[in-house]
C-alpha cells in the first residue's frame, strides 16, 4: 500500500549524527549537542515550530588510518551513514522537515537516500567552501569529506557509491554547487566537462546572492522535485569554528540571504548543517551564530509556507459556499471518484509505484549558462 506524505509547515524533525570519522581530526562530533546548547531548540519552538528531537546517532570518531591512505576511516563513516539513513526516512514519514545536525559532510548520502525513501527525485544544493570532488585517486590527503560530491554522482571511493543500491544518489545535473571558493586542480578539471550546476563565491556576488540562489534551484528543477539543501559552515568567509575557515568566500549576510530563498521552497526535503567543530568555538560565539541564521531561514520558511496555505485555502472555501445551492451537481460531484496524485509537498513511497511513463530522460540538456561558472579561487587548506 502507498504512503502519502503530506508534510505539515510547523513541524521539525531534529537529528544528530555525531561523527569526525570522515574529517581529519576529532572535534566535528561535538556539533550537535553544542548546536542544541546554543539553543537551537527553542528558538525554533520560540518562532513557531513544533520540533521533535529524535536524538543522536552512535559517535563515530575520527582516527589514524595509515592503512587506507587513500580513503580513510572507510568502514566508521559508513557505520555513520548507515545510523543515519533509516531515521532520515523516519522523520520524512512523519511529515516534518528533517533538520540533521552533523559534523562531517559526509551525512549528505545519508539525507538524500533516506528522502529517496518516499520522495522520487531528490536534488541537492550543496552550500558548501569546497566542492569536495576529489576521489580515492586525486585525493591528496585521503579525506572521505573532500570527496563527497564524487560519492554522491558515483565517482568517489566504490564502497561509498555502493552505499546505495543503484548509483547515482544524485544525477549531477540534479546537483547545485553553492558558495565554493577552493578548489583543487583535479576539482576544476572535472568542472571543466561536468554537467553539475555550479554557482562559485564569485558567482554569486556577480549575481548578488538572491539571484543565485533562484538560478540554482531553477537549475536543478527543485521548483518541480524535492530537494536536499546542505549547509557547510565553512561557506561563510572567516568563520572560525570549523576544520577549514577560509577568506574570500561569501559574508554572513550573503549566505543569510541565500538561505531565506532557498528555506522559503515548499520542495525542500531536508536540511542539513555541517562542519562546526565546537572546539574551535571557546565562547559559544560561532554556535549562536549558526543558531540564529538557521531561525532566520527557518522563521522565514514558515511564514511562507503559512501564506501560501492561506492562498489555497480563500478560493477553496469561497468555491464550496457556491456550491452549496447546487445540491444536484454537488450530489453527482461527490458520486464521482476522485483521481489522487502527488503534488509538489507530498509524494508516494517509490515502493510501491510502477515506474511512469513520461520520467525525464537522462539526455538533459548540460549546456552551462551564465551561473555556471569554472572560474575559482586558488586552493588553499581545503579539506580535500
């Protein structure tokens, strides 16, 4: 039998995956009880949401891997994505907006296989400094969280691509780079005859950060399918609590500005925030900044969404008092069986549909336009 997902504007589901296994150094684990400390919590109860907190996942800590240069801590980041995914579905099904808190970025195959648990097609912007695009063969260091991207089109290290089933977990003209400001020579040599969408730093001061972020979501059809938004601390310029801060990127209010977009899409599936590394915030400040940016996008979100019910709702109601001194039409009406299909906001489980017909072919159109920009930034202490 299907499952409808109707999901409801004022509920969160909030979840932790607690883990440094993919980053280099411990730390990363410590974000989602910090984040919660910080207040995150009740500020989005304050604001008007009914958050449920399902709690955290098993910790899985970063260690020496000499063994595995190329792709380290393989088999505790797996274990990782592996808590995380079945609970990702389980805050789906129960119609909140999913809100995972992590430390490595990694999470991401996690969130979009859970969401393509009940929703088809999921997209992703991925908000993040770097463009982690590396692989087990480019990689310098042998940081799984620099090669993200790659695992989530199918080109990273094969027991990440296997994680799920039928690869990739994202088509890469499905996929929005946001906000990235290093990159490696071999990540903009792929660039360079890839199909993913890519909106660099300096894009999106080009474009001003508004428009960027509307470029990106028509780029990636997030208009018409669900999408995963990710959110790499690291994407603010000079923001000191994470493993990698760099300069250049984009200023808080630009990626303040990006977010209220991108959080005000009725089609977003998910949100996930990464890379704060509390041991590098000794006063709390860089907690409460994230904090705060998330109730301003989310507080933003939930206006929106209310507005917009409240659209549907006047011609609905002003329909049915019309049709009240019609009782013989509105008695053949209701004798009539009414065709239900999903509509942007609510899907059926992939289980239990046949495929359709009319699903869009592979063969879309990978011309880049002025959003799509190869143009960078010098690499420089990436986590790649």
């Amino acid at each position: 039998m299907a499952v409808k997902i109707v999901r409801q504007a004022n509920k969160i589901a909030l979840l932790g995956a607690p883990t440094s296994a993919a980053a280099m150094s411990v730390g990363h684990e410590g974000a989602p009880a910090a984040l919660r400390a910080a207040g995150l919590t009740a500020g989005l109860r304050e604001i008007g949401y009914d958050v449920a907190d399902l709690g955290d996942d098993p910790v899985q800590l970063f260690k020496p891997d000499e063994e595995s240069p190329r792709a380290r801590n393989l088999s505790r980041v797996i274990a990782s994505l592996e808590a995380l995914k079945p609970r990702v579905e389980q805050a789906v099904k129960s119609s909140a907006l999913p809100l995972i808190l992590s430390g490595d970025c990694s999470i991401a195959l996690a969130t979009v296989a859970g969401a393509r648990r009940y929703f088809r097609k999921v997209s992703l912007i991925y908000m993040d400094g770097d463009a982690d695009l590396n692989t087990p063969a480019t990689t310098p260091s042998g940081c799984v969280d620099g090669m993200v991207v790659s695992h989530l089109t199918g080109r990273g290290a094969a027991e990440m691509v296997r994680f799920w089933g039928e690869p990739p977990l994202v088509r890469e003209p499905d996929l929005a780079l946001f906000g990235v400001a290093r990159l490696d020579p071999p990540e903009e040599q792929i660039l360079a005859t890839s199909p993913l969408r890519r909106f660099l730093a300096a894009d999106v001061k080009r474009m001003g950060p508004a428009a960027a972020a509307h470029a990106a979501i028509d780029r990636i059809k997030g208009n018409g399918y669900q999408f995963v938004l990710h959110l790499d601390v690291d994407v603010i310029s000079d923001f000191l609590a994470t493993n990698y801060p760099g300069a250049g990127g984009l200023s808080l209010d630009e990626v303040r500005e990006a977010l209220l977009v991108f959080a005000q899409q009725k089609e977003l599936a998910a949100l996930e925030v990464t890379a704060y590394n509390p041991t590098k915030d000794p006063d709390g400040s860089g907690a409460k900044l994230i904090v705060d940016l998330l109730a301003d996008a989310l507080g933003a979100r939930l206006e929106a969404l209310k507005g917009s019910e409240a659209a549907v709702a006047a011609p609905a109601a002003a329909a049915a008092a019309a049709s009240q001194g019609s009782g013989s039409s509105s008695a053949k009406k209701a004798a009539e069986p009414e065709l239900s299909t999903p509509s942007p906001g609510e899907a059926w489980s992939s289980e239990s549909l046949e495929e359709p017909s009319d699903l869009e072919s592979d063969s879309e159109s990978t011309d880049d336009d002025s959003g799509d920009s190869g143009a960078s930034e010098e690499s420089s202490g990436s986590h790649s």
